[in-house]
C-alpha cells in the first residue's frame, strides 16, 4: 500500500462512520492542483545536473494552503499527495485557518555543497513562484530543509513579487521568523505525550520513551522530555541506533550528534538497530523518521504502551488495526506533530502584523491549541466508541467539509 492510499484508507474509514456521500468524499480527497518542475542547476564543479521537483496543492477551503518542503533522494508524487492531503486535516483539526500542500526535491542534500543547495533551493523557487505566495500557498521547513533553506526561498519569491516575509515560515530568527518555531514540533509530541498518558495514569516524569529519529522533532521531543523528568532509553538517527535502560544524557548526546553528526558512538550505550528501535519496551514509542516504519510484519512485537506519532504516516494501516486489537492506543501524526503548523501560524501572523511575540507567548498559545484539540480529539472518541484516528479524521473532515458547503461549489 502506498502512502497517499494509506491516508485516504484512514480517511474512508471516517467518512463511512460519518455517512458522508461518494461525491463529497471524492471532492475532500483529491488535490487542487498537482505540479511538477524541472529544476537545473549548475553544480560548482561546473558540471549541470537536473532535479525533478514537487509542490501538491491539496485542499484551500479553511484558507491558505500550507505545507513543509522536503530535499530527500526518496521523494516521489505519491508521497507528496498523501503529505499535503495530510495537511489539510491537520490544520483543520488545530483550527488554524489554512488549507494543506506539500513540495519536495528528489535528491540527496548530503550530497551537495551550501552553495549548490543554494542554487537548488532559487531554481525551485523560480518554478512555482507563481502558484505559492502569503495568501495563497506557505512553504515551510520538512525533511533535510531548515531556516536557511527558508530564508533563500522568501528571498527568491520577493524578487519577482517585492518584500514577502510571510511567504514561507521557519524562517531564521534575524529574518522575521518566530521565536519558538525550531522546537514547536517536538513540544507538541511532548504535549500530546503529557495528555495521552494521564489518560492511563501516568506521567512524563518516571516514564520510559523510545525515540526513532533524532532530527529536528526527535531530538527537541527528547531534550523537552529529558528536562521534564522522562527517561529517554534509546533513539536512532539514518546511522543507527543507541541504547541503555537507565536513561540517556540528552544534553551530552546533543552535543555529540552536534560534534559527530549521529548518535552513534555515544558512550555508554549498545547498539541498535533503526527496526529493532521500534520494538523494545517501553511505556511510549515516537516514530519520528519517515513514514511506513510501523507495518503489520512488526505490529505485533511492538511492546509500548502509547504510541505517540511525531513523523508523518509512521503507521500502516494493517499495523494500526493491530494495535487497536492490542488496546494500544496511538495518537496520529495529523494531531501528535501539529504544534509545527501551529507555530508556522504564529509566524505567519507575525509577519502580516509586522509585530513579534515572545517565546513565552508563542509556547502558551501552542499548548493551549494543541491541549484543547487533543481533548476534543479525546471527547469524541470516547462519545462515539472511536480509536483517537478515526475521531480526529472526524473532526478534520467536518471542519473542511462545512467550509467546502459553505463556500459553494
């Protein structure tokens, strides 16, 4: 199965529960528009290579379109769709007023220089300037991507449409960016961590967490962990695995992925693998790599109770049903890692107004919108017999199909 067959397998699920008819859900699940580009550049050994380029425009009734851009040698059409699909009920579901897309590169960024990348990022930006903008689509920082990335598409786009900082979000600081972006990720798992286990009566602190992926949302979700009393026993990065039972020293592996590049070779631990990662015990996993590492040749082995999803479409639906016959519950990505587009809103507000917040306002609005959307999420799950999915699809689909009514079509 692939990934955008996955999100709509999730979706029919819901709209079934919710009588929905074929020709609205037909409407709610395919994109806007769908673009493909080339994109050339000159790379600094003078030689030209070509690049093929994605931006999926899903869904613009709630508002804006919003959605990451990826640099990854694995990126395809399929995926990109179920992203951007994913997107729009994510939005839905925090209530922020956007729609969802999703854009990425196929390549290898680890393969090029900043220069290169530089020209890579423009070149791209060349090709769908005209279909992205602050009130129509805002790209943002996904897989392999950051504030730089960021800052060299904003500066692209006002070339040919004047000064725009609201274009993208995650941007630098220094460059009308938001205090707290980098982070908002993790901080939402953590967040939905915090709420999902007082639901079984427990708390961060004293608790056990497996971590797969140590990337931006990983290792902010760990550090945020750490400090609140939570035993992180194992992460894994692209090279592999680490880990011990008594608790790893974040702010110590922290600084060793910053002086080495991965987690691997930090003292004290065993290795692990990036498959063996996902079934040790645990009291809550977070698949926070890419999708489809959960499927149902290992769902059954998985001994966490909580799974908390960081990454987008970590879990197969096969995988899923298991779990729900395990009884173990799953808060999904389209609820779990909503604190990025949340704050991606708070940027995007800061930059229309032209005025900045505090770090401290943005971190209480995040956790007041990402508390009240997981107890709503939690409310009708319980009221209608539902696994925490299937109530957010819900949501989502409601909160969009109204919009679609409302609008006209």
């Amino acid at each position: 199965m692939d990934f955008f067959e996955a999100t709509n397998c999730y979706f029919q699920e819901a709209a079934r529960r919710m009588d929905l008819p074929a020709n609205i859900e037909k409407l709610l699940v395919t994109p806007t528009r769908e673009l493909q580009v080339q994109v050339s550049i000159e790379r600094d050994n003078g030689e030209i290579e070509t690049f093929i380029g994605y931006r999926v425009q899903h869904d613009d009734a709630r508002g804006p379109m919003k959605g990451g851009l990826r640099y990854h040698p694995k990126v395809d059409l399929d995926e990109v769709r179920s992203l951007a699909s994913l997107m729009t009920w994510k939005t839905a579901i925090v209530k922020v007023p956007f729609g969802g897309a999703k854009g990425g590169v196929v390549c290898d960024p680890r393969q090029y220089s900043e220069r290169e990348l530089n020209r890579l990022t423009r070149t791209f930006t060349d090709q769908i300037h005209d279909v992205i903008g602050p009130e129509r689509d805002i790209p943002a920082p996904d897989v392999n991507t950051n504030a730089q990335v960021m800052a060299w598409m904003m500066d692209q786009y006002s070339k040919y449409h004047g000064h725009s900082p609201a274009v993208v979000t995650g941007k630098p600081l220094d460059l009308y960016g938001s205090a707290g972006r980098e982070e908002a990720t993790g901080r939402g798992v953590v967040l939905m961590c915090r709420e999902a286990l007082a639901d079984l009566g427990l708390s961060i602190e004293g608790s056990d967490f497996v971590i797969q992926g140590f990337g931006n949302v990983g290792s902010w979700a760990a550090q945020i962990l750490h400090r609140l009393g939570g035993r992180i026993i194992a992460v894994s990065d692209v090279g592999g695995g680490i880990h011990n039972p008594a608790g790893l020293d974040i702010d110590a592996l922290r600084a060793h992925v910053a002086a080495t590049g991965s987690v691997v070779g930090f003292a004290d631990c065993s290795r692990i693998d990036n498959d063996s990662i996902l079934l040790l015990e645990c009291d809550v996993l977070i698949p926070a790599a890419l999708g489809g590492v959960l499927t149902e040749d290992n769902a059954h082995e998985v001994r966490a109770r909580l799974i908390v999803e960081g990454a987008n479409s970590p879990t197969m639906p096969a995988a899923d049903h298991v779990f729900r016959e395990r009884e173990i519950p799953v808060v999904p990505d389209i609820l779990a890692n909503a604190g990025g587009v949340t704050v991606s809103y708070f940027e995007w507000v800061q930059n229309n107004q032209q005025f900045t917040w505090t770090e401290e306002r943005v971190n209480a609005e995040l956790e007041s919108i990402m508390v009240s959307s997981y107890r709503t999420v939690r409310e009708i799950a319980t009221t209608k017999k539902l696994p925490l999915r299937t109530a957010a699809f819900t949501l989502a689909i409601g909160r969009v199909g109204k919009a679609t009514v409302l609008r006209g079509i």
